[in-house]
C-alpha cells in the first residue's frame, strides 16, 4: 500500500566543521527551518561525530533534526574510535548515514557491515539512511542497475518497513564532481531501487528514497521532481546555509 512520502532533505558535513562556525551554520539553518515551519518535509543535517550533541542541542525545538554520518554495529566495546548508534542517539541524533560510498571506500565497508549498521540504527531507535550507488566505471560498463540491485540486496535488513529506512541513491561520479545524471537517469535508477525493494519488503512504495551528488540550490527543483525522488542528501552544498535551505525550500 502506497503512503505519502514526507521529503526529507539531509545535510551531509562529511569532515567539516569547526565549533564556532559550525554551531552558526546549524543556527542559521535553524532559524530558516523554522521560519518556514515547514510540517510537509523533514530537514536534517549530519554534522562530524564531535558536533552532533552541540549541534542538537543548539538547534533544539526549531525543528531542524540533528543525525550522525556513520555508526558501529555494536552497542559498546572496545572499538577505539568508534561511535555507536547509542551514542549519536544519546546525543540528539534522530538518523544515521550508513554506507556512505566515501566509507565503503576509505574503510572497506561491505554490504553485509552496512547492514550490520542499519540494524544497529533500528536497536538504538535512530533511522537509517542506507546510501548505495555506482561508481563512474560500473556505469560506463552499463551495470548501474546490476550494481543498486546487489547493493541493495546486501545492505537492506531483513524487517525493513517504510517507517525504518532510508535509501540515498548517490552515484560516486556525481559526489562532489559537480556532475549529476540526467533527471531520466535518477528517475529510472529510483524506479530500480523501489522495484527491488518490492521485492525485499511489503512497503517498499513508501520507503524514501533520496538522491545525493552535486545537488544545489540551482538544480534541487529538477532533481526532485524526477520520478520516485523523495528528497536529498546534501554534501557540499549543507555547508552554505542560504543554499542548503534554497534546496529543502525547492522539496
Ligand atoms: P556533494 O553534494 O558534495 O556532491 O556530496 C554528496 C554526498 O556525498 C552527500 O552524502
């Protein structure tokens, strides 16, 4: 059964973001959120592990959520370094990015971690947004929507409902590049995702699936009209907050 699907626009900080600037960009962001008092989409951002209690505290009651880039799939331990679901939740955080394509590079996160972590997210009563996405070789040898499927089928827990995930589709060509596929190009790939979820859970029709790579101020409107989007994740762009809030104003 097909429910509305709430935009959600989320702000990837990746590894930026001092203190003082950082707590002025969530503040700024903050107060246009909540001047708009939008209650038709969800806006979010995901500040470095260091900021994120800061960050929720500083933006708290404005209706700006506060999430974690990343979490480790066991509660507690010795895992120096790590953060844990439990701790971002601790801290303010009402999401989690899993799977981000920057850490199934830089720290060889599988399938089967990334779905180690959304399920982490769930036990510590924080949303997953599972990010999946090809990379410029896999497109050019025409396996994108081979490439999503097995993603996909390796990185979504098994109870999956709409209510409990989030897809980010984010093609690794189109991060930070400036380059984005054609508004055809994301429809029929999000076509894809939503088709192998129905084969993976009941509700895939209302799980949100996001699209993230080079989106701006200047191309969200585009970008999210294209068919089965329901939001974006944002890197660089969630640094600037006028332009980060022109793109949650064009969900
Ligand atoms: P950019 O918006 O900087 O391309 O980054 C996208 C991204 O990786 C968000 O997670």
């Amino acid at each position: 059964m097909a429910r509305t699907r709430r935009p959600l626009i989320a702000g990837n900080w990746k590894m930026n973001g001092l203190k003082a600037d950082a707590l002025a960009l969530a503040k700024d962001v903050a107060a246009g959120v909540s001047q708009a008092g939008w209650s038709d989409r969800e806006v979010l951002v995901c500040p470095p592990a260091t900021l994120v209690a800061a960050v929720a505290d500083a933006t708290k009651g404005s209706g700006l959520l506060a999430g974690g880039q990343n979490c480790h799939a066991k509660a507690s331990g010795a895992h120096t370094g790590d953060v844990s679901a439990e701790m971002l939740k601790d801290a303010g955080a009402s999401h989690v990015i899993v799977g981000h394509s920057e850490r199934r590079a830089d720290c060889g996160e599988t399938d089967a971690i990334v779905r180690a972590k959304a399920e982490a997210a769930w036990r510590a009563g924080l949303l997953p947004i599972v990010c999946i996405g090809e990379t410029l070789a896999e497109r050019e040898a025409g396996k994108t929507l081979a490439v999503l499927e097995s993603q996909l089928k390796g990185s979504v827990p098994a109870g999956s409902t709409a209510a409990k995930l989030v897809v980010a589709y984010e093609p690794v060509w189109a991060i930070g590049t400036g380059k984005t596929p054609t508004t055809p190009e994301v429809a029929a790939a999000h076509a894809h995702i939503r088709k192998v979820l129905g084969g993976l859970m009941a509700e895939a029709a209302g799980v949100r699936l996001l699209y993230g790579g080079s989106v701006k101020g200047s191309n969200a409107a585009e970008l999210l009209a294209a068919g089965d989007v329901d939001g974006a994740l944002v890197g660089g762009a969630s640094l600037n907050a006028a332009e980060f809030l022109a793109i949650a104003k064009a969900a």
